[in-house]
C-alpha cells in the first residue's frame, strides 16, 4: 500500500513539474551517441555510448558509454587548448525503424573542467519525436578559466551522464470560465449585499453630506461676513 | 481600495481607467501634424485613358485588386475600391464602355437603365464576381456571380465581352473548351454551354485576344473564333519559333504580338506587321484607328503611331521625351487625345507602366505626372539620421577627439572656434559656402532626433527616400533584375554605417538575388542623397543562403555582411573587416523541412571556415510540420530593467538571451485538425528552450519577440476568433551572470509564464514599439484587418495577469485578467487613416527617449510617431513660454527689489 501510493506520488509530481506536458501515445527511442575530438579532422567521429529511453512518459533512462582512451583524452585536451568544440552527433531510433541524427556542441574546455559530467537535454515535440539533442555541463563556478594547468591535472575518462527528457507543453486557451464564475460570484455578493445593506440614509451617504452641508456653511458665513 | 473588490462592473471601469491613463489619443489640432498617409493603387493591369468623357479621366485595375480613377490632369486619385484579397479579387477582365473591341456597343445604352453600364469588372473564378461600377463616384451599381461547377478548372478560366454578352472561357487543357455567354447585365445564360473540341490547348502558351482563342504550337498559331458561328480551327504558321512569351494586343480582335512584331490570326483584320516595339497600344485619332507604339532608347521614350487601315505614321502623335532612370522600362498602355480648346491641334495622354511599377503619364513631349506605386509593396525599411549640420559637425568631431592630451584638445578647440568665427563672418557678409543639397533640401538633424530618412525598399527593387516630417520623395533608385530569395525570404535593406560617423557619410547596402544567375547582389548608397556608394553594385558569384551583420570596424566605421553562401562557405563584405567575424555564429532555417542549423565561424590565418555545431529538427517524423514563422529580437533593442518588483518587493529577474528565436510551425493533425508548434531556440547553443502547442490552431500567425516577452496572435478554428497568446521569460529571483550573458553556460530553464488573450478584431501586423533607451514602456503596436493601428499596453497583454485580484496582483500593479482585450479607439493611433491592405509595421527610436517612430505599410503608407508613456521628456506644445518668463523676471526682479529696501531699512535702524 505504502509503495503504491508513493509511485502514485510521484506519477503527481512528474506531472505536475512538467505542466500538462504528457505524450498522448507513449514510445521508447533509443539514441546513438558518437563523438568528434580530433581538431585536425572534425568530420571524424567515434563511438561514444548509446541511451535507451523505455518509456518518454516516465523520463527513465539507462546509458552505457565508453571510458576514453588515453590518446583521446590528449586530442581533447589539444580541443580545449585551441578553445574548440567538442561536438557530440546522436543519432535518435524510434520503434518504426527511422532514424534521425542531431548534432550539438559544447566548449572541449567546460567539458574537461567538469570532469565529463554533462547533461543532455532530449527535447520532444507534442507527437514524441525529438526536435534537438543538447549537451551541457554544470561548471563548478569559480574555474572559468581554460588554462593549461587547469586542464593537464584531469585524468577522468569516464563520462557520467544525466540524460533530462522536455516534453512540449499545451498552451494555454482564454480563460472565459473562470472569469465568468468569479463574475458571477461577484455578482452575488452584490446582489447579497444590497439585500444586507438596509442601513438609513444618512448612515449610507453621510460622507457626501456632511462636505456639501460644511461648504453651504462656510459659503453662507462669507457671504454674512461681506453683508456687514 | 475596497471598491475594487465589489463588483465586476467596477472592475472593468477601473481597468479602463488604468489603461485611458497609458494611451495617448490624439486632439483634433493635432490629425496630420505628425503624421502622413500616402495611398496607392498598386501596379497597372487595365487602363483606359478618357479624355472625351465629360468628366476626363484614366480608369484601372491593378494586380492588388484594386479599382479606381485617376485624375488625367495631376494623377491623383478620383476615387478608390480596394476589392477582396486574393484570389477572391483577382480582376480578370475591365470593360469600360466606349473601348469595347467593336463599334457595337452595350453601353451606348441610356444611363440608368440596366442595360447600359458604364464600367464592369469580372473578378475572381469561384465564385467569379460581375460588377457594374459607376465611374463617377466609383459606386457599385449591380452585381452578378456564379459559381463554376468545376473550380479547379475554372482556375485559368478567362472572360471576353462581346456585342452585350459576357463570355465565361474555360479551358480543360488538352481537351476541349468550354465557352458560355452571359448577358453582360443581368448574368442570364443565353443558352446551354457550348463544348469545343480542342485537344491543342495546354496551359503554357494559350491566350485569349478579342473573341479568338490562341495557343503556340512550335512554329505555328493555332486559333479558334469563339464567336463565330463554325468552329474552324485556323493556323497561322510563324517563321521561327519565337524565343518569348507571346503576348495579346488589347483593343484588336485576333492581333497578338510576337517577338516585338504584330500579328493577326483574324483574316478579317489587318494589321501592320512591318513594326518592331517593345510595347503597343491600339487607339483612335481622327476617327480612325492607330496603333502606337513606345520605345525607350538611351533614355529617352520614343512614341510613334501608324494608321491601321493603311500603316501610314501618324506625325501627329510622334513624341519623343527624356524618361528618368528610376523608372525602369516602360511599357505603353492606353492613350487618349483630346481637341485642344482653341487650337485645331489635339493633346495626347500616353499612359505607361513601368518595371518599378511607377505609372507614368505622358503630355506635350513631357512627363506630365507619375505615380509610385511600387509604394504598394514595401518590404523593408530604415530610419536614419539626417546629416549634421557643419558646425555641429565640427563640435561632435572634437568631442570625439582620441587624444587626450591637454595641449592638442586646446588646440583643436582654439582652431575650431576660429573656424566657426570665419564661417559665421562670412556667412553674415553673405560670402559663405553654398548650403550643399541636403541642406537646401531642409534634410539637417533637429535637435530631439525627430526628423529622420526613411528609406523604404519595395518589392520590384525600387528604393525610396523619404523625408518622415512632410512625406517627400527626395530621391529614388531603381535596381532592375533583383529579387527576394528562396525560402520565401524578402530582399534586406541592411544599414552598415549610421549617421554617427561625422564627416564620414552614412552607407546603406541592399542585399539581394539576382534574377539572371541566381547569385547574390550588393548594392551599396548613402541613405541621404541616393547617390551609390562604395562602387554600387556588386555582384556576387555566390549564392546568399544566410546573412547577419558584423560589428563596426575600427577605421571606418562600416558594419560588415558576413554571408553564408550555398555551400556553406563564409565570406564578408567589405573585404577588410573579414577578421571580425571571428567566433560569430549563424543559424539557417528551412521552412519546408523545418531543419534549423547553426555554424560556428571561425578566423584563422587569413582564411574563414564554417564549422556545423547543433541541428534542430522540428519537423515531426515525417517533416510534416513546416515553420510558418521566425521572430528574433530587434538588434538595436537595449533592455534597461533587468527585472520585475514582485509585490513582496522580491525582484524577479528577466531571462534576457539575445540569441533566443521563436519558430513557429504549423502542420495537419489526425486527432486536432491543425496543430501549431512554438519553439524557443537558443540559436548560439541550439537548445530548445520552451516549446508549447497549440491544438485547433492555424495560420495567420503574426508575432513580436522583445526583451524577455513574445506575443502572437493566431486564428482558432475552434471557437472560430482571433487569439493573442503571451510568454513572459523570468530567470528567478537570482541572475545566473549579471554582467556577461553566454548561451553556452546559460541557465537552462527559464520560468515560463504564459496566458491567452481573444482579441475581437482579426490581426494583420504586430509590432512592438522601441526607443533610444528602453526606459519607455513598450506597447504592442496590432494592425487590423480594418487598416487601423491599434496601441495596445503591455500591461493588458501580461500573462501575469491575476485571475483573481489578489493584493499581491495589486502591489505588482497587474491589472486584473479579463479574457477580452480592449480596443478603445483612442488607441488607434491612426484615427481615420486606415491603411488598406496593412502588411507590415516598422518601428524605429527616435532622438527623444520617449518617442517612438512608426510606419506601416500596405497599400497605403502611414507615417506617425507614438509616445507610449507620453512624451515626460517634453514640454507641451502648448507650454506658456511668456507667463513662465514674466513670473521669473518679476520674482527675480522683486527679490532684487525687496532686498535693496530691506537694506535700506537696516541701515536707517542703524542710524536711529
């Protein structure tokens, strides 16, 4: 019981944090991940690891991805030195066979400072088919700067990755019904305030009356004041 | 505040209120002191000059499907019908009575009675509208339609008037024709359709002159008497295939023109096949019919004629004139001649129509007006400023002085006040130097930045400039074989150096397509005179695939183009600011496949490469989605508040990325009919920021992207309206980077705040108002279907909004959310000078921080400023400058006064 509706729980929270972001038809891609780290030759990429998404709904993921070589980590630090790309080409397989591939880039230098920890961004379009594949990396604030020093000490050569799953959202329509409701609401406390409101006259209005009748007063004592 | 919470009604008054306070309407002293209207017709398809009628007079119809009368003495227009758009409105056939291709006539028929008409237009294929006009005061007077049963074939359909009957033409290519006749008055058949067997037809080269039927078949005519009581196919063989188009000689049954030359497949109608023009035009003069003919020949406009019955020249009508540059090529449309009043004489009217679509007229061997009705397709424009004046030149020079050595910066003082004595001396004893033209001309800055140069580029390539005060043409330019490119993208009119520069002039440059090889053009000129600039034109031997705009350079000042070309190789224009595209990025889009694409630009020893570094693919799966919209921010826009005060007096900081781009595509769907996509595209990183759906929605979309905000109106089919939906960006209540913005270390999600509007107008054009600064608030500028201009606050348009009125919502100063948005008409800023056919609007700051410039464009042009919250940065017009100095002069005055006798008074104290 305690397990059901802790699952229940968070069946809420996902959908609340992702707005009325939901896939009507739920699928599962699988994507191909390959990358570019050599400055001299940038149309050659090698294999990097692939991701398989069992379900877009749930944002679930599994990653494999391969350790870098040692003369791989060399040719990204070379990148970072020349302030270069690392460019990252996936290659998205839906359940229908078709394939598709993106590219997306981030600065080789952010890339070795965060120790290969990188987020890759899926973003959805409302029929689940993904419209671009991001790389980025949370940089750890006070390193900005891509010096040789701070990039020859690196000798992590494993990435660890989050992959975050954006879904498209439903737009919002003009909100008539709620604002017909709160008018109508209004409308009622009006009209069961005036029913209410059976106090005299002068209790209502006194605020009005009593400045006509000072300035009658203070009027007729100027004019008494010029008659003399 | 209690009251606020009471009723609904108070409610809506109190948001009036609000808003009657953020709008500026106009008093009645001030219509058309800051603004001007231009209208037009739009580019020549029929005319008929009538010099005879009692009321002279030059009827048309344009390709923008507009009717109208044109004054023959000035030009002006008598009176104007903008008919429906396209392809409702598309004005196939003119008949004006009195030009009909035979002496029988309908129209010899009184007025008034349902026989005769005096104008008809035939409009449109399904339904084709019959209109009868009356062309004195341009009122309908009946109407007739049908509706084909075929609509896909009554597409080429085309229409003929004969002997009072109305011929409906529609061909079914490679088949037969089908040809009925109306009564041209009423819209009764005469009889059934009659089929005519044709297996010759064929979309490319058939066309339709008098009552024959022509197709080119190689070398030969093939034609077909539609009126004719058998239907006998006649050849006419030609000598040689002709290399062009053959054309349909209007006002001769069976006369076309082939290769320049005239020829006739009626066997009853001769024609002079001897001549050799470019255009012609058949008229009567003395009762006898002539053709004319028009040919411009080093700039000067040659206009003969011959006599039909016997081909002899017609000294009479032969002209010759000097005809501008910027007209482009003319072509001869209608002429008239008239008895002169005292004379036996007679005065001729030749109208022409130009490849700048100008509409010239031509009298007694001279231009006698012209019409710019290129005007009808403005596609880009610019606000510049006007050159300074030579003293305030000076001054501006040495304040910009480098050097900050005291000694020179006296120097260069000292010389420039004994500089500016000499000129004013000279200019007292009146031997100073001529004003130069722009002077003359009153082009000289003002000194609130008010008075500006509007260069206006139009769609054939013609380019205006224009003075925003007055509205005067002071130059123009004509640059023949240009065009837009492809993915529907509109020629740029690009400003690569501003009038800042002193004594360095101003530089415009308009990027193009030619027509001819498909490769890019440049064509550089000052903005102020119109003369060409840089060596003009350049053509480029690339093709222009991407462009964008580098920063200035540091010797003079010139922002260069950097173009992407078709395979993907950078270049910059001009040459030596080539290193400064160093570590640009550019993105493209493709509208059919909704791919988008971004390069890296990269400088290294001398040469530039591209490199690919993100892809988006917006497509779907089977690139069924197709961007129908992009939206970038405005360049020049400076954001001055970072953030917004919550009511908690928290500031929530805005999420300010320039390089975010909204894209808009729309696509077919199963389930919704039609969905439509907005994606918000980082276009340096090429992450997908947001992207939101819209269900049940379609096209027109028009849309504003600014500062941290997007607004887009859209077409619901569900509830069948007109909605606007806002986005506001917010980065949180910390900033990421407060003074460095990168989108590669971004803050990945911004807060997304969003709401839907219905708007109960149909939206033409948005456009957001900007100023110097951004210290001004912005409002929404919505052209409407209507031709007005509406001003909408920002505050009505945000999506923070409270549904219900919270106090929170009220400390923030958020007006309560009401679904509909208000269209008071205080708020068009154009009160009763619609702009027909609204396209466009442009906005540009002026001098004054407070001051917006405004021109919309369409048919009409309308040139206006707008002060979204109000002008605070100037006195009233109105200000009394004379009570103001006499209260100061007299306190100042008494003071002096008062003191002088208090010490008169202390001192006789002292001496008691």
């Amino acid at each position: 019981m305690y397990l059901k509706s802790s699952c229940l729980s968070i069946v809420l929270l996902s959908l609340f944090a992702s707005g009325w972001s939901f896939l009507e038809h739920d699928s599962w891609i699988t994507i191909d991940l390959h990358h570019s780290l050599t400055p001299a030759r940038p149309e050659h990429f090698s294999h990097r690891g692939n991701i398989s998404i069992p379900s877009l709904n749930s944002g679930l993921s599994t990653i494999v991805q391969n350790a870098l070589t040692d003369t791989e980590l060399e040719s990204l630090k070379v990148l970072a030195s020349q302030n270069g790309f690392y460019r990252m080409r996936a290659t998205v397989a839906y359940p229908n066979g078709s394939k598709q591939r993106f590219l997306t880039s981030s600065k080789a230098c952010s890339l070795l400072l965060a120790q290969f920890n990188d987020v890759l961004w899926v973003s959805l379009d409302p029929n689940g088919y993904v419209t671009g594949i991001t790389t980025s990396q949370d940089l750890a604030p006070k390193i900005t700067e891509c010096s040789s020093e701070n990039t020859q000490q690196i000798n992590e050569k494993s990435f660890s990755s989050d992959v975050i799953i954006r879904h498209a959202e439903l737009a919002p329509v003009p909100d008539t019904g709620s604002f017909i409701q709160k008018f109508e609401r209004e409308r009622e406390a009006r009209e069961r305030g005036e029913v209410r409101d059976n106090r005299g006259f002068f209790a209502k209005y006194w605020m009005y009356i009593v400045p006509v009748v000072l300035l009658v007063f203070i009027s007729g004592a100027t004019n008494q004041d010029a008659a003399k | 505040m209690d009251f606020l919470q009471s009723s609904a009604g108070t409610l809506i008054s109190l948001s009036l209120l609000l808003l009657l306070s953020t709008c500026s309407g106009l008093y009645e002293d001030q219509i058309k002191k800051f603004d001007w209207r231009s209208v037009h017709v739009g580019s020549l398809k029929h005319a008929y000059v009538d010099l005879n009628h009692f009321q002279p007079r030059v009827l048309l119809s344009t390709h923008e499907q507009v009717v109208g009368s044109l004054c023959p003495k000035t030009g002006e227009i008598i009176w104007r019908q903008v008919l429906e758009q396209k392809p409702r409105g598309d004005i196939k056939l003119l008949q004006v009575s009195g030009f009909a291709d035979d002496s029988s006539d309908t129209a010899a028929a009184p007025m008034g009675s349902h026989l005769g008409f005096d104008m008809m237009t035939v409009q449109g294929h399904a339904p084709a509208l019959v209109r009868g006009w009356n062309t004195n005061i341009g009122t309908i007077e009946w109407e007739w339609s049908i509706m084909p049963l075929n609509t896909e074939r009554a597409q080429d359909a085309v229409w003929f008037y004969s002997n009072s009957l109305l011929y409906h033409v529609v061909p079914a290519w490679r088949s037969h024709i089908e040809v009925t006749a109306y009564f041209a008055t009423s819209g009764h058949t005469t009889g059934s359709t009659s089929k005519i067997m044709a297996a010759w037809i064929n979309p490319e080269s058939c066309l339709l002159s008098g009552t024959f039927y022509i197709c080119l078949d190689g070398k030969q005519l093939i034609s077909l008497d539609l009126v004719a009581k058998s239907t006998q196919v006649i050849a006419t063989s030609l000598g040689a295939e002709p290399s062009s188009n053959i054309q349909d000689l209007p006002g001769l049954n069976g006369g076309l023109i082939v290769d320049k030359k005239l020829i006739s497949v009626n066997k009853d109608q001769a024609i002079c096949s001897d001549l050799t023009s470019d255009s012609y035009i058949v008229g009567s003069f003395n009762n006898r019919k002539v053709i004319a003919y028009a040919d411009l020949i080093n700039s000067i406009l040659n206009i003969n004629a011959v006599y039909l019955d016997d081909c002899s020249p017609v000294p009479e009508l032969h002209l010759s004139v000097a005809f501008a540059e910027h007209y482009g090529t003319p072509s001869l449309r209608s002429f008239d001649c008239k008895s002169k009043r005292n004379s036996d004489g007679k005065n001729c009217l030749f109208l022409f129509t130009t490849t700048a679509e100008s509409i010239v007229a031509v009298q007694q061997g001279r231009v006698r007006w012209s019409r710019e009705e290129s005007l009808a397709n403005v596609i880009d424009t610019q606000f510049l400023d006007l050159p300074l004046a030579d003293t305030e030149g000076t001054l501006e020079n040495e304040m910009r002085g480098k050097a900050g050595d005291i000694a020179t910066a006296f120097m260069r003082r000292i010389t420039t006040q004994a500089l500016q004595i000499k000129s004013l001396f000279l200019h007292v004893i009146g031997l100073g130097p001529p004003p130069t033209d722009t002077q003359r001309a009153g082009l000289v800055r003002d000194s609130f930045g008010l008075h500006k140069m509007l260069v206006l580029l139009t769609r054939t390539g013609k380019i205006f400039g224009i003075d925003n005060i007055a509205g005067k043409q002071h130059w123009k330019l004509y640059l023949p074989n240009v065009a837009g490119f492809e993915n529907a993208e509109q020629m740029r009119l690009i400003v690569q150096r501003s009038s800042k520069h002193f004594p360095l002039q101003p530089l415009c440059a308009i990027v193009a397509k030619s027509v001819d090889t498909g490769n890019g053009v440049l064509f550089r000129f000052n903005p102020i005179t119109g003369h060409a600039a840089e060596g003009g034109l350049l053509q480029l031997n690339y093709k222009i695939k991407q462009l964008a705009l580098l920063s200035e350079t540091e010797d003079d000042y010139v922002k260069g183009i950097l173009i992407l070309d078709g395979a993907n190789q950078v270049h910059v224009e001009p040459k030596h600011a080539t290193p400064l595209a160093h570590g640009m990025y550019l993105y493209t889009a493709d509208l059919k496949t909704a791919e988008l694409e971004g390069y890296f630009v990269k400088y290294a020893g001398g040469e530039l490469s591209s490199l690919p570094i993100w892809n988006v693919r917006l497509g779907g799966h089977n690139s069924e989605q197709q961007i129908i919209s992009v939206a970038s921010k405005n360049p020049i826009e400076h954001v001055h508040s970072q953030g917004r005060v919550l009511g908690d007096r928290s500031v929530l900081y805005k999420y300010i990325n320039p390089n975010l781009v909204a894209f808009v595509t729309q696509a077919p769907d199963a389930t919704h009919k039609t969905v439509l996509n907005m994606y918000l595209i980082d276009v340096v990183s090429g992450s997908v920021i947001f992207s939101m759906t819209h269900r049940k929605v379609r096209a027109p979309l028009h849309i504003v992207h600014s500062e941290n905000w997007l607004a887009y109106s859209y077409f619901n089919d569900k509830v069948r309206r007109t909605e606007i939906t806002t986005i506001e960006l917010y980065e949180g209540s910390a900033q990421a980077n407060n003074s460095v913005w990168s989108s590669l270390q971004a803050p990945s999600m911004p807060l997304v705040e969003r709401q839907s509007y219905i708007i109960p107008t149909i939206v033409e054009a948005m456009r957001e108002t900007i100023t110097e600064r951004g210290i001004t608030n912005k409002h929404v500028l919505i052209g409407t279907a209507s031709g007005g201009i509406v001003e909408m606050s920002w505050h009505l348009l945000d999506p923070r909004r409270p549904i219900s009125s919270t106090t929170q919502g009220r400390e923030e100063g958020a007006i309560p959310y009401i679904p509909e948005l208000p269209l008071p008409t205080e708020n068009y800023i154009n009160y009763n000078q619609t702009v027909a056919r609204l396209r466009n609007i442009y906005t540009a700051p002026s001098g004054l921080e407070s001051t917006c410039l405004v021109v919309a464009t369409g048919l009409d042009i309308f040139v206006t400023r707008v002060a979204p919250s109000k002008t605070f940065d100037l006195l009233k017009e109105d200000f009394d400058y004379i009570l103001i100095s006499i209260v100061l002069v007299v306190l100042t005055s008494g003071s002096l006064i008062v003191r002088h006798l208090a010490s008169r008074k202390l001192l006789k104290q002292a001496w008691k």
